[in-house]
C-alpha cells in the first residue's frame, strides 16, 4: 500500500485549481466534438489536398472554423455559467473578439505587405471563446441579480431582453478592444513555443509533461486549452495537425495494461484484459490511470511510450485533421489525414511496444514484493481506483465498474454502503452488522451501513454487497452503484478491504463515524400480533434447543418453522418460503452459522418477530458448508435487526463460539444468546 498510500494524501490547490479549470474547458469543448468532426470530414475530404477536392464545399471549412466552432464553444461556455441567458450573450461577446482579432490580423498585413513580407495567418477565436462566453454570461448573471424582484410586473420581458442586448453588446466591443489582443498574442507565443519544439526535434519531450498530467486528470487544461486551438489552426492551413495525437495515442495505455496483463498480480491482472478493451477501443483512457497509480514508477514506462509515439509522427509527419475523441483507435483512424495512415499506425504500435517492454521490466522487478503483498491481503489497486476517482474530482461509473468487476472492492467516494439479500431480513441484516461494527473500529466517519431488501434498491447506494449468486439481480436495480459479491455475510475477506479503501477515503478526518442506531419497539403484547414482548423479547426461551446428533438441511428448516409457529411468528407455510429461499441462495453465514428465512414474497405468512435457535452438535451439511447453529427468523417491521446485529456480534467472536459450542442445555445455551435480546439477565 506504500504507493498508493503517498498518493491518496489531499491534492494541493494548485493542482486541483488546474484540475478544475481543465474540468470546465473539457465541459466547453466535449459537448461541440460532433461540430468538430463534421468540420474534420470537411477538411479531409475538400480541402486541396484532401480525398476528393472541390472548391464549392471547400468554402465551407473557413467559416466553419473561424465562425460556427468559436461560437458554439462560447455559448456552451455561457450556458455552463447562466443556462440560455448566459450562452445568447457569451455568443455576441465572442463575434466581437472575432472581429477584433481580424481587425488587427488585417491591419499588421497591410503595413507586411507593404514592406514585402509574408502576411501572417487568421487567428481562430477557441481561446476568445473559452474566454467571453463564461466571462459575459457570468457578468450578466451579476448584473440580473441586482434588478431582480425590482422590475414592475409586465415589463420583465422588456427588461430581460433589452438588458441582455445592451451588455451583449458592450461586452462585445470589451471582447473587440481588450479579449483580441490578448488572445493573438497568446496564440502567437504558443505558436512560436510549438513551432520552436517541431524545428529542434524536441516535441516528443511534451509527453514528459502530458502523460503524467494525463494520470491526474490535468491534461483538460493543456489539451483543450492549448493543443485543440492550435491543431485546429494548423489543421486548417494544411489539413491536418501532430498536435492532435499527443495526448490521445491509445497505444501508451494499451502497452500497459498488456504488461499488467502478463504480469501483474491479484486485482490488477485480472482486471488489466478488460480494461484494456475499453482504452483501446472505446477511447476511455482514465481506466489505466489505476494502475500506474499504483506503482508510480511506471510513469517511466508511459513517458517513454508516449514520446516514442510522438517521435515517429515527427519522423512521418503525420497527423490528423481534427480532434479524436475519445481516444479510440477507431476515432484516431478516423481523423487520420490521407497521407499520415502508415505513420500514426507505426506510432502507435511502437508507442504501445515501447510502454509494454518499460513496464514489464517494473513489474518483473517488484513481482515478489507484489506477490508478498497480496499474500497479506493488501489491495493496492482497489485504493488506486479510489485516488484515481478523487482525482477525477466526480462520480465514474467506467472506474466504479473497473474495480467492482474486478476486486469486488468498492471505489467511489462512499457514504450509503447497502447489504442487499432477497428477503433483506437475515443475511443482509448480520452482514450489515459486521460491516458496521468493522467501521466503527476504525474510526472512520460519515459512512451509514444498512439492509435491504434486493426489490427495495432505490438507486441511492453508493456500495451495494450481496450474495454472487445475487448481484446480477442487484445490479439490475441499482445500476449506478458499485457492486462487491461475497460467498458469506459473516466473515467475508472483502469486509476488510471495503474498510482500508474507506480508510484511505477518509483520510485526515479523525472524527468518529456518526451511526444511528437501530431502535428496538419496546410496545408489550404477544409476539403473534407483531410486537415484542418485554419480559422475553423475540427470543424466548422455549426457542432455543440443542440436539445430539445430526440433522438433514430440510429437516432443520422443518425445526427452525415448527420452533417459529409456535412462538406464534409464523404460519406453517412459511417453511415453503424458506426453502426456496435456499434454492436462490444458501443463508448459510460462515462461523458454523445458517440463518435460514423466507423470500421477500413470504411476507403473507409472516404474524410477528421470532427467532429460533437450535445447536446440532452432528452438524448440518448446509449445501457443502458444516453447519452447527440454525438460526431461524421470522421478521415483521424491524423489530428482529438489533437481535440480529447482536447474533453476528456473536459469532464474530471464535471465544464466545466457543461458550455456545460448551453449553451443556438448552437453558444455558439461551442465557448464552440472551444478550441478543439486549437483556443483561
């Protein structure tokens, strides 16, 4: 955990300022990636160069590129900041900056031309848009709040639409006089740091910045900020651009997670084919983000592929002619200039050989210490996952799928953890106990643990356990949780690793976790009217019985039913209801315990809250697994979960099992367990 524990400490402001800021360019430019593409068929197919030239339709990749893409990023920047108010005015600040830039553009090639020098090209307005479009829709969003409620009724409209107008256009004049200059120098220092990259052969060495900014979710801010712009310019004077292929090579990921593949060990092996799918050909490059977190020496092996896909681009000189996103093979062939196919498929072949030699060579060297590791049962790659989604700074279902299909290990910030069985009476019940228990000693806050009922899912977990046999179910009704499957609720090795990823999810708060607890009614009248009596509670007495010998799984289902109807909890069906219980999946708990209960459609044959207890010291073959204890329950409202929260107490002490196994009679045996009954007697 050595690794990943330096990773999960709190990101410093400064990266998470740039994280922030390379979030809402993303959010600006993702949403226009169509328009993008349609302007790349454009290029790729009209332009002179192209597939098939034609004059007419080539008219239609410069205004596409210095009009329409400018200014649909500026109003998806205003609606980001002030919905349809914000992204109207943004639109007509950006038009001003436009303007502006080719105002000046064209002034400083008359005074070019007139000394005989090479005019200088149009500079398109990405970054005036990035600009204006929040900065004016954010202004306006002030400026309505200072008028708002104050306006006389039936002159909203007017107000609304002639203030809006009004700023739209001061804010395009600003844009025109202040945004343009701006943006044609900064545009111009990028293009000359670039230009001076490419001439000394030195643009493979920006994979030395990008690829570990790529890990940390900071290359939003370089990619869309600066290379989109930049290759969109570049791509439109000659059709295609390097630029767009430093950051989105799908050959670096794939080479890793191949290593992983051969190489790795636990979680991360089984994992690594699966996620390499999704980066390769689905373009989702975040899913190797983990692994590289995990062991941070394999940044090496990701720079140095990286770089090696750059330098035979630069060697090619190939490139693509628009953005491919995501970063799919599919979408990087797609954009693939006429004349780059051989280059960018050497890059990326090359790119991926390269990552995967690097990081077969780490991952050889430190396989014994891995294997020791796993061996203690440590899960680097599961508190890898969960940095790698604090990084990300939101909710990924791709990376919440990742660890959950893999570990079974539960990712995501975690804050409703859910034990979900059919009936969501006993085995949830108990394992929600455990899990519980397990956190409160550990200190770790701000997480509740419930059950449920798998029909009562209501997408509101974060984590949802289950039973294998059931999670598919689970799945289906909560999709959006991350899923852990468990072979028993009592003594599962995952409870441990969904606390050390809490642990870690959770570090630096020392404050104790807030539980609510559990309120027992405590209302008198017989057990068969669904209340608990206060002078025995749900267990009684006459409920617990030892037996000698063994017993048959049916037979103790039998025993624990006839136990229950008389405590008058249960109609004689119910024993139907347990036994197809045990056709979907075993209650069998671990420690030696069953904690046999009807399906959630046995609710009809449900009177009151029991249970029964019976010891056979033969054992019970329980599907495969020695059973000792049957613990029968019947539960109406929640009357039984204390009971069954002090029943998984039990049994997750081996001392305690142990007192149970050495009671001589049942009357014993029952002052045993009278501490489920929250009874000190």
């Amino acid at each position: 955990m050595s690794d990943t524990a330096t990773a999960a400490k709190t990101p410093g402001s400064l990266r998470v300022g740039v994280q922030k800021v390379g979030t809402f360019l993303s959010g600006m430019i993702m949403p226009n990636i169509p328009a993008l593409i349609a302007w790349g068929i454009f290029t790729a197919f009209f332009i002179d160069v192209g597939w098939t030239p034609n004059p007419a339709l080539n008219s239609v990749v410069g205004p596409m590129i210095h009009y329409l893409l400018p200014i649909v990023i500026a109003y998806q920047g205003g609606r980001m900041i002030y919905e349809t108010r914000g992204a109207v005015v943004g639109a007509i600040a950006t038009f001003g900056a436009i303007a502006g830039s080719d105002w000046l553009i064209g002034l400083q090639n008359v005074e070019l031309e007139a000394a005989g020098e090479k005019p200088i090209s149009t500079i398109h307005m990405f970054i005036g848009a990035m600009i204006m479009g929040p900065l004016a829709a954010w202004v306006i969003k002030k400026l309505d709040a200072l008028w708002e409620g104050r306006i006389k009724a039936g002159f909203e409209m007017l107000v609304n639409m002639f203030s809006a107008g009004i700023f739209g256009f001061i804010a395009a004049v600003f844009a025109f006089y202040v945004i343009a200059p701006i943006v044609n120098w900064i545009m111009n220092v990028l293009g000359g740091a670039v230009g001076w990259l490419v001439d000394n052969g030195l643009l493979p060495l920006t994979s030395i910045l990008i690829e570990p900014a790529k890990v940390f979710f900071l290359n939003n801010a370089i990619n869309h900020g600066v290379l989109t712009p930049l290759g969109t310019a570049e791509s439109s004077e000659s059709g295609k651009s390097i630029l767009f292929l430093l950051e989105a090579n799908p050959g670096v990921g794939l080479g890793l997670l191949l290593a992983f593949t051969f190489f790795g060990v636990g979680a991360a092996r089984a994992s690594a084919p699966g996620a390499a799918i999704i980066q390769f050909f689905g373009g989702i490059h975040e899913v190797y983000f983990p692994y590289v977190l995990m062991k941070p020496a394999l940044l090496l092996a990701v720079i140095a592929g990286g770089a090696t896909g750059v330098a035979t681009n630069v060697v090619f000189r190939s490139g693509l002619v628009a953005p491919a996103a995501p970063g799919s093979i599919f979408a990087v062939l797609a954009q693939t200039a006429r004349d780059s196919y051989l280059g960018v498929i050497l890059a990326v072949v090359l790119s991926a050989a390269v990552t995967f030699v690097i990081a077969a060579v780490i991952l050889r060297a430190s396989r014994k210490r891995d294997l020791a590791a796993e061996a203690a049962g440590v899960d680097g790659f599961g508190a890898a996952v969960a940095q790698t989604q604090a990084n990300k700074g939101k909710e990924s279902s791709v990376l919440g799928g990742l660890a959950g299909g893999a570990t079974g290990v539960a990712t995501r910030p975690i804050e409703r953890v859910v034990f979900a069985c059919d009936a969501g009476m006993g085995s949830s019940a108990m394992g929600a106990s455990v899990l519980r228990t397990k956190i409160k000693q550990a200190g770790i806050p701000g997480v509740t643990v419930t059950n449920k009922a798998i029909a009562a899912l209501d997408g509101t977990a974060d984590l949802v356990i289950t039973q294998a046999q059931l999670t598919d179910r689970a799945k289906q009704k909560a999709a959006g949780a991350v899923h852990v499957s468990v072979d028993n609720f009592m003594n599962s090795p995952r409870y441990d690793e969904v606390v050390e990823l809490l642990r870690a999810q959770a570090a630096g708060e020392t404050a104790p976790a807030a539980e609510e607890p559990v309120v027992v009614p405590t209302t008198t009248g017989p057990i068969g009217s669904g209340r608990t009596r206060a002078d025995d509670g749900v267990l009684t007495r006459g409920s617990v019985r030892i037996h000698r010998g063994s017993a048959t799984r049916d037979e103790a289902l039998q025993e624990a039913t006839d136990i229950l109807v008389s405590a008058g909890a249960v109609t004689p069906a119910y024993v139907d209801a347990m036994r197809a219980r045990e056709e979907t999946v075993s209650t069998y708990m671990g420690n030696e315990l069953a904690i046999p209960h009807g399906t959630n459609e046995a609710k009809d044959a449900i009177l009151g809250s029991a249970l029964s207890v019976v010891r056979y010291d033969g054992g019970v073959d329980w599907d495969g697994d020695e059973v000792t204890f049957v613990v029968g329950i019947a539960g109406k409202g929640g009357e039984h979960l204390t009971i069954l929260a002090n029943v998984a107490e039990l049994f997750g002490d081996d001392d305690r099992i142990a007192q149970l196994k050495a009671a001589t009679t049942a009357d014993e045996l029952y002052d045993l367990f009278q501490s489920v009954n929250g009874d000190s007697r």
